[in-house]
C-alpha cells in the first residue's frame, strides 16, 4: 500500500507516496522540518489551550457537556492534526508523542453506532447547513487512511471506518453537507479497503448536490455548492474551499467509476476558472463575504482573499487532474501555488500565519495578540493562532506529506512534476527497481540535475516538467544539449548509475502584465522570477509604496544582498507619481514624474510580512516615461 493521500486505481500516472520520495533538504525540504519542529508542535500547544482537544474527553463524559469551546468545526482541526501527525510518522518512521494520546481520546468519544461530533451528541443532523457533521468526519478518515497506509490497522483507523460505516447506513437514502469533503475522504477509504460502499456513498453525495439538498440561506445555496449540479456547472462558484473540495470528490469517483463526463465537467470548470478567477500568485477568492469567488475578472488586489485552505485545496484538485490527465499545465499551477501562497502561510519561525493573502496592503495594520485568537482572518500580519484556525492544520498536514506531491510513474518509468531536491526509489512494470536523485537550489537557481543511481536493465523513461514560464530552457543529457520549450521533457534509453540530465532554466525577472478586463489591475504590472511572484514592501523605500510607479523599460536586477536570508531579491527602476497631495484626488491630469528613477526594492511575496508591518503590494502602476524601450 503505497504511502499516499490519493491512490487512484485508474488515471494515465501512478503517485508515488512519501515511502519512495524524500525530499532533501532545501527549500520544501527545510519547510517539512519546520512543519516537524515547530508547526505541528505549535498547532497541538493552541487546540489544547483552546480547548478543542479536551472537548473530547466531554464528549466521552469525562466532563460537563456545557464546556465545550470552539466553532462547531473544531473537531475537524483536531482530526487535521492526527494526519498531519500521521503523515510525518510516515517521513520520519517516528510518530509525534502526541498521536497516542489524540487517537485515546478520539476513540474514547466515538459512540457504539460510530457516531463522532463532540458538538452536536445529543441533536444529530439537526443543522446539516452548517452543522459541519460530515465535514468532520471527511477529515477523521482522512486522518485514518493516513495512519492505515503509514502504519497498519490500529484505533485511528477503526474509529474512521466506524464513522464511515454510520455514514453509509445513515445517509444512504438522502442528505449532504453543507461543507463538502466527505465525499473525497469516502472515495479514498474505498481505495485502502476495497469496500465498495464507501464509493457508492461518496457517488451519492456527489449527485445529490443542486437538487437542491439543502435549505436555502442569506448568500444563497451556491455557499453550499448546491445551486446547481456538479455536471452542469460552468465554473467554479460560491464558497472556494468548499468548491475545489466538491471537485476533488468528484474527480475521485468519476475516475473511480469510469464517468467520463463527469470528470470533463470538472476539467472544464477548473479551465474556466483558471482563466478567469485565479490571482497571480495561484491564489483564489476575491470576495471577503462568504469566502467566495467573484465574478470573471473580479481579482481585486487589495480585496483578494485567497484564503491558504483554498490553495491548499488548488492544489490537491491540480494533482488529481495530473494523475487522471497526465497534463502538466496542472502541475504548473500546483507549482504557482505551493510557491506563492503556501510557502508564504508560515512564518519564519512556524509559529504564525496568514489565513487571507491579499495582494496588497494598503496600511501596515496591527500586530495581532500573541496570547489570544485573531478573530480577522484578514489580518495584516501572519498570527499564532484564529478562531477559526483551519489553515495552520491544513499547512501541517500538506507539508508532511508534500513529497507525495512530487514525482509518478506509469508502465515506461517515473516523471517529475515539482523541481525540489529529492531522491525516488520505486518499482516499475515487471519489478524494476530505479533510483534517482535530484539536485537543485531551485527556486533561488533554475539549475536541476536529475542522476540515476539505480537502474535496471532495458531501456526506461524519465520525464521532467519543464515550467510554464521557462522559455528556452536548455536540457542536456548523453552529450546532446537541446533547447526546449514548457511541457514535459522525457527521454527513453538504457539508464545506467552515474547517468544525468541536466536542466537549465531561464531564472530571469520578468514583467508580466494582466488581461486587460480585470478593471482593478489595468495600467499595473507585476514582477517574477522562476515560479516566484514578487512584490513592494514599505519596510525598504524611503516613499510611501502609493506614490510610486515602476519603469519597465529595464529589467529588474538581483540584489547582492538579500534581507531575507537565502532569498534573491530584486532592484526595480521607479517614478514618484504624485509628490503634492490634493484636496480632490480627480482632475484633469496626474502629477508627471520627477526627473531620475529611483530604486524600489522587491522581495519574494510568500517572504512578505516577516519584517514587521508595512504596506506591502504585488501589482504596481506602470510609469515608463515615453519613449523608453
């Protein structure tokens, strides 16, 4: 059983799980030994102050049901957790202490007909809107199938099959949730045990949605996803989290289930999205008001919400994409993603995070109470903890069993599809044992050195993502050197130890410019480098970030002293834009620039935020003088 989070039995590209990749150390790989010595730590130390955790031991009646603390969704950030913890059980072979403990009081609260909610015991289902009943176990058996394919059967594992064995026999005639998720974790427990029900369930969640199943509220049944039918959706809508989560059960039971047209639903929702809902940096949301989407082209920067539940969700709806499609234009935006806005959810110390990541802001804010809840997910500042913290135990999870995310294999050999420093080993069609291991200080150098150090004999196929925005990239491997666009580079031979392909890729800064029906962003540009989006911060210019405009008649150059630790930073040429305030900020013309550039210093945006608060903006207007090329 192969240690990961998807496991389809069918798609065009096997995963290969956390057990036969390992990433080393370097950019992801220093960010799973964050996630080990401090975020998982620091998620545990909060829901035990917090409460959450307790609300078990009440549950099991150890305890005045009265004080129970949280939102009705705790119950899931604990669950999260026990995955998180599972999945870096599995990298490490060490479980966390903690585990034992979670799983004892999890158990000891699960009542003998499988019921689980430390909320709602004694009123079942009474609010399936917003109950979040079947939310909370989607996570718990996620939370067990992690523990299965680590570990072997144990009480996690039974608790989450008891769960799901209750939800089938209680919902096998009518109901959803509010909140989608269940659906997935269903169809992935079908894949550990091979029951079929779990599938059928997951199959009936999936269709029931936009009959309408649900009762109708203030934003409407499109926050529940239930306006409309999976099938007949022309994008994704409403609540994100909860639509990328919909969509990701859907694609796991039309892959499971041979539908076909429901996966090209899906397909089709996720390009029209893609072209017209997704921020720069892979982030999705505009709308603050029921976490949603807004309509085509509505990508406020300054409102963006693109909270880092629904990144984390983009990309595991990317990479069930990938494996059904063997596509790489889903990588490429899985890779925008984990780089821009999950990297940034942390801090440098893993003992805060972003919730929204906008992409600008406009006031430095204030620092949120390092001793209580931040009750603003929109805060300016990464905090220690939410009231409604799901993206702290989501990062956690998600890193732990990020190298899961990284590489596949298919009948002719193994693909990589995110650039990090790693090693593969697995086995091929017909028992051949490979090895590989990647070397790069990618995303800070484009350049990737893939060795083979295990190879069987024959010939067999290495493929490798080359990014979207690599132009002319160059890969060089058994005395060739070859230029070559985006896509996937796959070569086919006789692969002995020693061998290499070598990728190198244009790491340059380049402007990039938006479609020009997104109103909020006409007349801006934006600055990247490699799959990195790069932004302003106040903290560095000696001017207020809104007087200045940017000329792109030079390329910005790399500093050669970066402020954030190994990070390359940028050196743009600016325009102050309007010196003398007004009275009435409208008229017939703006202030001209002054005479001479002045330099405006730009850093990675996942890096923003780590140096105190400052107004801070990714997209910049464009104040070229005329006449400059």
């Amino acid at each position: 059983m192969a240690e990961v989070p998807v496991q389809p039995a069918r798609g065009v590209l096997r995963p290969l799980g956390i057990d036969e990749v390992r990433i080393a150390p370097g950019f992801w790989g220093d960010r799973q030994e964050l996630n080990a010595s401090a975020i998982i730590g620091h998620c545990h130390a909060w829901m035990t102050r917090s409460g959450w955790i307790r609300n078990f031991e009440l549950a099991a009646g150890h305890g005045p049901p009265g004080e129970r603390r949280g939102r009705e969704f705790s119950d899931s950030e604990v669950y999260k957790l026990a995955e998180a913890m599972s999945w870096e059980a599995g990298r490490t072979g060490q479980a966390p202490p903690q585990l034992g403990e979670l799983t004892r009081l999890i158990s000891a609260a699960q009542e003998p007909d499988g019921y689980l909610n430390t909320k709602f015991g004694h009123s079942r289902y009474s609010d399936l809107e917003e109950g979040h009943e079947l939310y909370c176990y989607g996570h718990l058996i996620q939370a067990a199938v992690a523990r299965l394919r680590t570990h072997g059967e144990d009480d996690l594992t039974r608790v989450g099959r008891r769960a799901a064995d209750h939800v089938c026999r209680q919902f096998d005639r009518a109901g959803v949730c509010g909140h989608p998720e269940v659906e997935m974790a269903l169809v992935e427990l079908f894949r550990a045990t091979g029951d079929d029900r779990y599938l059928e369930q997951a199959r009936l969640f999936v269709e029931r949605r936009g009959a309408p199943a649900l009762a109708d509220i203030e934003l409407g049944r499109t926050y529940f996803q239930d306006d409309i039918p999976v099938r007949r959706a022309r994008t994704f809508r409403g609540h994100v989290v909860r639509a990328l989560y919909l969509a990701c059960g859907a694609v796991d039971v039309a892959v499971e289930t041979g539908d076909d047209e429901l996966l090209q639903a899906v397909i089709a929702q996720w390009e029209h999205t893609v072209a017209t809902r997704t921020h720069l940096t892979g982030g999705m949301g505009s709308r603050h008001t029921g976490e949603a989407f807004g309509d085509d082209f509505e990508l406020p920067p300054d409102r963006a919400y693109a909270e880092t539940c629904a990144s984390i969700a983009s990309v595991m709806l990317a990479w069930r994409l990938l494996l059904a499609t063997g596509e790489p234009r889903y990588a490429d935006l899985a890779e925008r993603t984990l780089y821009n806005v999950v990297a940034g959810c942390p801090s440098l110390d893993g003992h805060a995070f972003f919730y929204a990541n906008p992409l600008q802001q406009r006031v430095p804010g204030t620092p949120p109470s390092s001793d209580t809840p931040s009750p603003r997910p929109e805060t300016s500042l990464r905090a220690p903890w939410f009231s409604v913290s799901c993206c702290p135990t989501n990062l956690a999870r998600t890193l732990a069993g990020l190298a899961a995310y990284v590489a596949t294999a298919d009948d002719h050999g193994v693909q990589l599809h995110q650039l990090t420093a790693c090693t593969v080993r697995t086995v091929l069609s017909g028992g051949k044992r490979i090895g590989l291991r990647v070397e790069t200080d990618y995303p800070w150098s484009g350049s990737v050195t893939v060795r083979v150090e295990e190879a069987p004999g024959g010939p067999w196929r290495i493929g490798v993502r080359i990014p979207q925005w690599a132009e002319s990239a160059r890969v060089s491997y058994d005395g060739t050197r070859d230029t070559v666009r985006s896509g996937v580079v796959s070569v086919e031979r006789s692969w002995r130890p020693g061998d290499e392909i070598r990728l190198d890729l244009p790491m340059r800064a380049r402007w990039t410019r938006p479609d020009p029906r997104i109103d909020a962003l006409r007349g801006s540009v934006a600055v990247e480098r490699g799959p990195l989006v790069y932004c302003a911060e106040a903290v560095d210019e000696d001017v207020p970030l809104n007087s200045l405009g940017v000329d792109t008649s030079t390329v910005p150059a790399e500093q050669g002293c970066p402020p954030l630790g190994d990070a390359v930073t940028l050196t743009a040429n600016a325009h102050v834009t309007c010196p003398d305030p007004r009275q009435w900020p409208y008229g017939p013309d703006t202030a001209p620039p002054e005479d001479g550039p002045v330099p405006l210093t730009l850093v990675p945006y996942h890096l923003r935020g780590n140096r105190g608060p400052a107004p801070m903006r990714v997209w910049l207007p464009d104040h070229t003088p005329p006449g400059s090329s």
